[in-house]
C-alpha cells in the first residue's frame, strides 16, 4: 500500500483484516521490518488512542516515530495556493511537507474539518497537499471526511466477536452538545459497505451522510427499528452534512440505553471514544458485558501495525 486514506487503498481487505488479527497474536514477528525507518506523526488536533496506538504499533515493527502537535509546536501552515502570506501563517505546506519527507518515510497526518464550509473540507485540502509535497508515503489520523484506521480496527473488532456469519451492524446517531465531525461515520460506512455485513444507519432527519459514503445502506429515522435484530450497535454523533456543521437535533430520546439495547440481538455495543457519558450512550451499556469499546480500542494497535506493515512492504 502506498497510502492510507480510505478504504479504496486497500486491494485486499478480507487479507488485512487476517493480516491485524494474525498481528495481534504475534506483534514482534515484523520487529526488523522498519529498522531505520521513521514514522512521523503530525497532529494538528488532540488524540489520545490514535497517537498512542500508532505509535505503538511503529515500535512494533522497529520504527523509529516523532510526533508533533503542528498547531502548538510548529508554525502556522499556509494551504492555499497563490496565498500573500502576510497574515500570522508563517511557512507553506508546499515546504512544511517536503522537508517533514526529509526526516521520515512515512507521515501520518491528523486534520479535522473545518465545519464551515463543506466544499472545501469534502475536497480533503490538508492531507491531499501533504500527498503531493511529502514525496513519501501519507497514512490519514484522521481528515476531514474519514477515519481509515479507527474503521479498520472497527471491523477487525467486528471479525472477532461476530457470533454469526452475516451480523446485523446498526450505525447510530446519538445526542452531543458539540458540533462534530462526519469523519468517524463516513468512515465507518464507508467500510461497512465494502465487508460482508447487513448495514443499517439511523439518524434522525437532516442527518443524512453524503451519499457517496452511505452508499446502499438501509437508512431509517427510526431507531428502534434499527435496532431489532441487530447484533452490533456502534454509536456515534455527527454534524449535519446537509445544513452543513450545524446541530439540527439534540433530542436526549436517542441516546443509547439499556431498554433499547434490549430490542437487538444482545448486540455488542461500540463506540470509537472518547464518548460522553449519559449523554451519547448511559452508564449502564457502557459499564455492562456487551460493550467491546476498550477491546475495540486495544485493536486500534493492529489495524495501524497491519496497514504500517503494508506500507512498509510496498
Ligand atoms: N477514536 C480516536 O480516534 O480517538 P482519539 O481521538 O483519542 O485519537
């Protein structure tokens, strides 16, 4: 794989997904693979698993990793093309990126949306520049529109607690006092079509996903319909893509409860974290056996080990 932006770079994701589970049992049968290779990881947004997990999972394979919160440490990046860089924009992607290629063989890049204009995010502007400047290969943290790796680690989760050949997987809307991303379920849905799974997103209306990531999806604004029969919840809040970055919908009735999760298949329950407690989901799925969400979170060192290993080997 020369990159990682999306599903669309991986040519084989049944083969991926054995590959991160195979990981997983043995994490140091690649430790020389990237013996004086260098990961650097460029966050211009707060992490805690991304960073920690693929940075781990770096080591694992014997990387070398720098990390750097772009946006406190660095200069203020410049992206548009032609700019008159005399605001408080002190160095261009079109150098920032190149010399950052000079240092490291692979650049992870984290860069969330701005939420205020749509064209523009869904355009991808932060990480397609670092691909055309790098001259190395890109892995996405997390853009504006996806995250690949929280996505991978989500259905290799899926792979090894399914209790039937096909599940049910229910993506679910739920309440949040911030305006955030699309990223996460763009993402999710994105991979969910691409695996062997019955799909189904519910989201209260204005809530639509852009059609080319919800894809022939089963879409309905009623939750629980969604819910019966399901034998995975994965829970997640998202801006409006239609009235585009505004909160349209706060309504407490959808957070994920007990009594609800009772309507599926004794579902496992996931959410990619950090979650909000008793606003997006109640203490009570959270805190009881179905919820897989610290498993799924572990998982995010194989799905990065897997993919870096990829890349390594491209
Ligand atoms: N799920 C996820 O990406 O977590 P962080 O934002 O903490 O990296």
């Amino acid at each position: 794989m020369k990159q990682f932006l999306s599903v669309h770079d991986v040519p084989d994701l049944p083969g991926l997904v054995q590959e991160a589970l195979w990981l997983k049992q043995n994490p140091y049968a690649d430790e020389n693979l990237g013996r004086h290779k260098t990961l650097g990881l460029l966050f211009f947004n707060a992490s805690l698993r991304t960073r920690l997990s693929t940075q781990k999972a770096a080591e694992n394979l014997g990387m070398k990793v720098m990390v750097m919160n772009v946006t406190t440490d660095s200069w203020g990046l410049e992206f548009e093309d032609g700019a008159i860089m005399n605001g408080n924009k002190a160095e261009h992607v079109k150098e920032a990126a190149a010399v950052v290629g000079q240092y490291c063989d692979i650049i992870g890049v984290r860069s969330f949306p701005s939420l205020t204009d749509r064209e523009k995010d869904y355009q991808e502007q932060v990480i397609k520049q670092f691909v055309k400047y790098a001259g190395v290969p890109i892995l996405s943290l997390e853009s504006a529109t996806r995250h690949p790796l929280q996505s991978f680690t989500d259905l290799i989760t899926i792979e090894e607690t399914k209790t039937v050949a096909r599940p049910k997987v229910v993506l679910t809307w739920a309440p949040h006092v911030k305006a955030l991303p699309q990223a996460v379920p763009n993402s999710f849905a994105e991979w969910m079509n691409a695996a062997d799974v019955d799909f189904v997103i519910t989201h209260p209306e204005g809530y639509a996903l852009a059609p080319e990531f919800s894809g022939n999806a089963r879409v309905t604004h009623n939750q629980r319909e969604a819910f019966e029969g399901a034998d995975f919840i994965y829970a997640k809040n998202w801006s409006s893509y239609e009235t585009y970055g505004q909160i349209i919908n706060s309504d407490p009735a959808w957070m994920i409860t007990q009594e609800k999760m009772g309507l599926t298949n004794q579902a496992k329950f996931m959410h990619c974290l950090p979650v909000r407690r008793n606003l997006v989901v109640e203490d009570a799925v959270l805190d009881s056996a179905n919820s897989i969400v610290i498993q799924e979170a572990g998982n995010r060192v194989w799905a990065a080990q897997a993919v870096l290993k990829r890349m390594l080997q491209a």
